[in-house]
C-alpha cells in the first residue's frame, strides 16, 4: 500500500528522498499489499473528480501515474492529462508507463510541488489526488492550491487511508499493518520507508475533519465517502 512518513515531522526534501528510493518497487508492493484492489479504489476516485471526454484533468501527487493513466482513458484523445509529482524517479516510472500505454497520450508529467501547484488559476476540469494529501507537510495549503487550479464549477476526488470508526474494523487496520504492510516492506529492504504508515494514518484527519479543512480551504463543496469498511476514503471537493 502507499507508503507513510519517514518521520513524526519530516522535511519536504526527505519525503521527496523517501519516495524516489522506493520508485523501483513501488507499483509493486502497492498491488501486492492491496491485492490489487487499489485499481478498484482509483477508478472510484476518477469517477468520482467528474471527468469526462474532452476535459483538462490533473492528478496531484501522481507518484507512477496510475490515477493519471485512468484520468486519460477518461478525458479521451480530445482532452488532456497533467500528472504532477516532486519525485523525479517516479515521474520516470510514470513516463515509461504512458509511452507503453499511448502512443500519443494527451499526458504531460511535471515534477512541482503540490504546495504551489505549477498551473495557471483555474484551468482544470477535474481532479484527482491518491494518497497524497496524507504526506502534505501542509494539508490547508494543499486543499487551497487544488482549490486555486480547479475552474468555478470543477470537482476533485481526493483518495487516501482513512481511520476507521468500528472498534472491529480498526483493529483490523491494525493488524494489516503491522502485520502485512510493514513486514513485506521489510522482506524488500523497506523497513524504515514503511515502518511509520501506521503513524501518518494515525495522524491523518478523519472524513469530518478532512470536509472541515476543505470548507477551510474555500470549497463550496465537500463530502467525505469512507469505501473498503472505512479502511479508505474519498474526498470530493468542488467550487
Ligand atoms: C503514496 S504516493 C501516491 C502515488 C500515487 N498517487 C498512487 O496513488 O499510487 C504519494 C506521492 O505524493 C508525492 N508527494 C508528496 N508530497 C508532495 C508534494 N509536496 N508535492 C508533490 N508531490 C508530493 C510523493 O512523491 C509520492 O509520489
């Protein structure tokens, strides 16, 4: 699954360390520790930003470009796809995929930082962000840039863990973990890049404070859809 923070409070320079030294396996671990269910997931988010044939889309955070890879299919040839990520050796992950993928993707990589996303003011139709906003160093700022780009009307379907509610269910989140997660990652040479997934969802906010941060933020429009037993969830956003 998507990988946590290396630290209780790391430094953008070493999140962005963190996630190039894991390109490599990255596609990897994420399909073997979600049991390829994250694409079930990341369609739901697609579905879910509201793009449609013809659209400029984004997807922030874009890490190998899986949401990115979706948002195109679904903007078609006459629309268009922008994948921004701070990881250059997942942006190369992510180009390599889409040359095997199009041969003429209306898909453009660039490496930028989703605090100051590199876009004009409303310019996009719809977005995506798939466990991203969970490493944000500043989840508000991330909200508000996402918020700048969208065009008045446009959504956003921002996907991430999120912490259960059941006393059954977060016990099981637990013991996935703990006991899946970390261990595979360690069997890959992994061991500190995943050791601190459990914190980072620990310290995400909840649906009902992720729909507050938005309002924050500026968004007209923000529900919050816990999916997979409230293990994950998804933000939608719109202004
Ligand atoms: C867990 S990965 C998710 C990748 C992809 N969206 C997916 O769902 O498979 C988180 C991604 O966020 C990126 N990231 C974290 N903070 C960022 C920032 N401030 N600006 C740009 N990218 C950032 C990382 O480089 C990484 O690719």
């Amino acid at each position: 699954m998507p990988v946590g923070l290396a630290q209780p409070t790391p430094t953008a320079a070493e999140i962005q360390g963190l996630f190039d030294r894991i390109a490599p396996v990255y596609d990897r671990l994420n399909e073997r520790l979600s049991f390829g269910l994250h694409r079930v997931w990341k369609r739901m988010a697609v579905r879910w930003s509201g793009a449609a044939p013809g659209h400029t889309a984004l997807d922030v955070c874009c890490g190998s470009g899986d949401l990115a890879l979706m948002l195109a299919h679904q903007v078609g040839p006459s629309g268009r796809v922008c994948g921004v990520d701070f990881s250059a050796e997942l942006l190369r992950v992510a180009e390599m995929r889409s040359h095997r993928t199009y041969r003429s993707a209306p898909l453009q990589w660039l490496q930028g930082d989703a605090l100051a996303l590199p876009l004009e003011a409303h310019s996009v139709d719809a977005a995506t962000m798939g466990y991203g906003l969970r490493n944000l160093t500043d989840i508000p700022q991330g909200l508000a840039e996402l918020r700048r780009v969208l065009k008045p009307g446009a959504s956003a379907a921002i996907l991430d863990f999120h912490r259960p509610q059941g006393r059954l269910a977060e016990q099981f989140q637990r013991w996935y973990l703990d006991v899946l997660v970390v261990p595979t990652a360690e069997g890959m040479g992994l061991t500190d890049e995943y050791a601190y997934i459990g914190p980072s969802v620990d310290r995400f906010p909840i649906g009902s404070e992720q729909v507050a941060l938005a309002h924050q933020a500026g968004f007209e429009r923000a529900v919050h859809y816990p999916i997979a037993g409230g293990l994950m969830g998804v933000l939608v956003v719109g202004r």
